[in-house]
C-alpha cells in the first residue's frame, strides 16, 4: 500500500508502515529527524493529488486547538488559514483517509470526529485526547489499555522545542494504525 503521512517529521507513523512492508512516505516542511530517505521536505498541497492507497494526516493545531482558544480573537486569518489547510486534507483525492488534531474548532467548522483516542488506550500511561476524522477507514481499537495514567504532555515545561515534542505520535498508536489500517 501507498501511504502518505502528512505534516510528520518524526517519522514514527511513516516507520511503523514501512516495517510491515508498505510503500510509506512522510511529508513536511521539516526535515526528518532521522535523517529517513522516505520524507519529503515539501508543502503537502503540491502532493496530495497523487496516487495515494492511504492519507494520515497531522495538520499544525496551533489555530485550531482548544487550548488556544483565548488567542483566537487576535489570529483569524491564521485561524482561516488553518482550517482551510485541514479541509484540503479532508478533500484530498484518495478513498482511505485519517486526520489526527486534539479537541478543537473542527468538530464545528466541519464536523465532530469519528473517534477520540487517548495514548493509554496503546501502551503509553499518559493522557492526550487526541481526535481522528475518517474516510474509508475503521476506528482505532485499543491495543494495551494501561494504568498510570498521567497529562505528561500537557504539564511539559517551556522550550524552544515543546511544540515538536508535544507533536510527536505514541508508538503505540502508529503500530496500531499500521497493524489495523494496513491490512485493509
């Protein structure tokens, strides 16, 4: 299968399909953390209309999160701007789709997701409500519900990288896609 993980710099949903033998590609305005020859440092747009099996997207929820909603007043083009990026994913030109954002401003301006997964759901003992909007594919089921469940996300401490870290996909849930979704 033919899959693009758009908005990924991480490489960890991308890598989790291609360990299962699937023709997986990243893509981003970042480069790759690791250095993978399988990410394309380019603007998503330009691709989309390519001959993809499988989109998951990750679109920046900067603007579009509730936990910026106290800004949004002061940043409605940006917010504009965000939501018509979400919406060019969700009319992408593929038959199989999965958008990932936190709880925010979709579920009115588009419409509410199909499912919320939280990280101890697939073997991580944090919690992060994390939304998927789908297309063509089935809800996630959890792999390893656990205990210890703590918003290690939320409480990181400021730094100049705490949006990346707090970007990155739970390994749990990138092998539960791979695992569920690529088999389809």
């Amino acid at each position: 299968m033919k899959v693009l993980v758009a908005c990924e710099f991480s490489g960890i949903v991308r890598d989790a399909f291609r360990k299962l033998g699937h023709e997986a590609w990243s893509c981003d305005w970042l480069p790759p953390e690791n250095l993978s020859p399988f990410h394309l440092q380019n603007d998503v747009l330009k691709i989309l209309g390519d001959d993809w099996d499988m989109i998951i997207a990750f679109p920046p929820c900067t603007h579009l999160c509730v936990s910026g909603a106290r800004w949004f007043k002061n940043k409605q083009a940006e917010q504009r701007e965000a939501i018509g990026f979400f919406m060019a994913l969700v009319n992408a030109p593929c038959s199989r789709i999965a958008i990932e954002n936190p709880i925010g401003i979709m579920s009115t301006h588009y419409r509410k997701p199909d499912q919320i997964i939280q990280p101890w759901q697939f073997g991580h003992g944090e919690t992060k409500a994390t939304c998927l909007w789908l297309k063509g594919l089935p809800k996630l089921v959890p792999t390893n519900i656990v205990d210890g469940r703590e918003a290690r996300i939320h409480k990181m401490a400021p730094s100049v990288n705490r949006w990346k870290d707090r970007s990155r996909t739970f390994q749990g849930i990138a092998d539960a896609m791979a695992d569920q979704w690529g088999n389809l």
